[in-house]
C-alpha cells in the first residue's frame, strides 16, 4: 500500500467527507477517490460505507485506519528521530488537555521545560475533557493531560494522581475557617459548578443524590476560567481540582477545604499516550518533566493549604 494512498484514505477517515479532504490535501476530489477505490480494489474490500452524512468507516475500513495512523506515526517518530540526532534540540510536542490545565500549569510546565531546550515547540489543544483521550487514542497529539475516572481502551497512563475535588474561596469566606466542609454545608452558600458533561459535575451528583444534598448553583459554565474569576470577586464558593487553581491558592487569593465525600475522591488526574507507540523523543522527555511539575506543583499546595492534596502514586501503580 503506497503512502499517498493512505495518507488520502486517512483524511477521508478525519473529514467524513471526500470534498473536504480534498480541499484539506489541496488536491482534486476525483484524485482522492481514486485513491481509495484503488485501495478498496487492492484489498478486496469495501473500506467506507457511503452515506447521505458523509463517509463511515466499515468493518474494514477500522482496521486500515488503525494501521495507517500507526504507520503515520512511526513515519513521524522515524523523522523526529533522525533530527533529533543531536539532542534535543529541535521537535515538536503535540498536547491535549482541558481548560482548568491549560491557565496556569501547562502553560508553566513548557516554559521551564523550553528554558533548558528552547528548540522545541508546543502545539497545546484546549478541548472538552471527552476529546482529550479520543485524540490519544487516534494519535493525534502525543500526550494528554487529562481526569480519568476508569481505564480507557488503547491509552497507557504514563503518570495517574488522586485528584479530589475540593471547596475554593477566598480567605474572608464563612466557609474559610472550617478545617473541612460537608456538602450539607455548601449549600447554604452560593456556588458555581461546572457543566452535566463532566466528570467533576457527575461525581458532584452522585454524591449529592447519595447524601439527599440539592446543590442550587447560581452559576453553572464549562469554563473553569470564569468560575475562578466568579469566586476571586466573592460571588461564592467552587468546587475544583486544586491543580486547576494553582496560582490563586499559592498566591493566597483563594484557600481550599475538603469535603468529606468518598465520591469526591474518586477522580484521577492523568498524563496519557498512546498505547504501544513510541514516542518522539521531545515528548518522552517532556512526560517526564511534566511529572516532575507536576509533582512540585502538588507539594507546594498540600504545604500553603496544610493538608495533602494527593497521595503519590508510583508509575508500576498508575498503569492501566
């Protein structure tokens, strides 16, 4: 199977749509369709299923398209390696995570890691916690930073801590001198909480409906940046991961309780790749170092907030 044959079939696979993977190739559509039906011939089977939607792989159309993405990765590695001949002075680290992330603790983490290899680059997607582990599995980016809450099919956790969900607000809140709160106790006060579709929302539920608790949010958002804002200008409490508020809490602008629910420490905070694949030597260098951040950045909360945020977790326990 020549290369260009399967780099088309591939964009058809991301597009649904041979018009569109044509423009995105720059390439004539009935150059890419040809392609395919050669690919189809070659193989003797059928690779989509043509619909009034677009284009949905078949049986055997899956399994070409887990072949091809892992030989465009290698095909990638392969080429990273041979540039990186000289150490790590050139590549590039494809990154998935969520917003919560994205504010404080990625954009830290690559700018220590560029202060001692400035040749390389950083392409960050911020998307929904749901994308995170879907663009890992396809091999999309190379890490994703991520909450899991059960193993997913195809993605090694490099690195996993406990990640529960605390009550932040600022140091004058009612709420600030209680060692830890109930979710009896947040009630009684305004709160925001995040979307129905995420993890930290559903846990908040579960536990909520288990203890017979109605949390009445007077904010609800899926932007982690707005909810922080909201409670920095005293608009009530939040419930979050710490590391998601690193800088208000080491700052003191905002101090953090635990709430005593066993379902709201059920949460794990993830660095996840691609199961079986070797990755280029600047992101493999950059999980480490992100660990290593990563770690830091949790001893300096559990010191400011004077309780531990997290129990460490050793790599041969983190794997799936």
């Amino acid at each position: 199977m020549q290369g260009t044959a399967l780099r088309y079939f591939l964009e058809v696979v991301r597009t649904g749509s041979v018009s569109e993977a044509s423009s995105r190739l720059n390439v004539a559509a009935s150059a890419v369709s040809r392609q395919i039906a050669k690919l189809e011939r070659d193989l003797g089977s059928r690779l989509f299923e043509r619909r009034p939607r677009g284009m949905v792989l078949s049986e055997a159309g899956r399994l070409l398209a887990t072949y091809a993405r892992r030989m465009a990765l290698e095909g990638e590695r392969v080429v990273g390696r041979i540039r990186e001949l000289e150490g790590l002075a050139r590549g590039e680290v494809r990154i998935a995570t969520t917003e919560g992330f994205a504010l404080d603790m990625m954009p830290e983490a690559i700018v220590a890691f560029r202060r001692r290899y400035e040749g390389i680059r950083f392409d960050l997607a911020v998307v929904p916690f749901t994308a995170v582990t879907r663009l890992v599995q396809n091999g999309d980016v190379d890490i994703g930073v991520t909450f899991g809450l059960a193993p997913s099919p195809d993605v090694k956790v490099q690195r996993a801590w406990p990640a529960p969900i605390l009550a932040v607000m600022t140091p004058d809140h009612p709420l600030a001198a209680r060692e830890s709160l109930t979710l009896q106790d947040l009630r009684d006060h305004p709160i925001t909480l995040s979307e129905a579709n995420t993890t930290l929302r559903q846990l908040v539920d579960m536990a909520c409906a288990d203890e017979g608790v109605a949390l009445e949010p007077v904010l609800i958002t899926n932007f982690v940046s707005a909810q922080r804002r909201f409670v920095e200008t005293k608009g009530g409490v939040l419930v979050a991961s710490p590391l998601s508020m690193v800088s208000g809490l080491v700052s003191g602008r905002l101090v953090a309780r635990p709430v005593r629910s066993e379902l709201l420490h059920r949460r794990r905070f993830e660095i996840q790749t691609m199961l079986d694949r070797t990755l280029p030597t600047a992101a493999e260098a950059f999980v480490a170092f992100l660990s290593e951040h990563i770690d830091n950045d949790l001893a300096a909360l559990s010191q400011v907030l004077g309780f531990l945020v997290y129990l460490a977790h050793t790599e041969a326990e983190a794997e799936i």
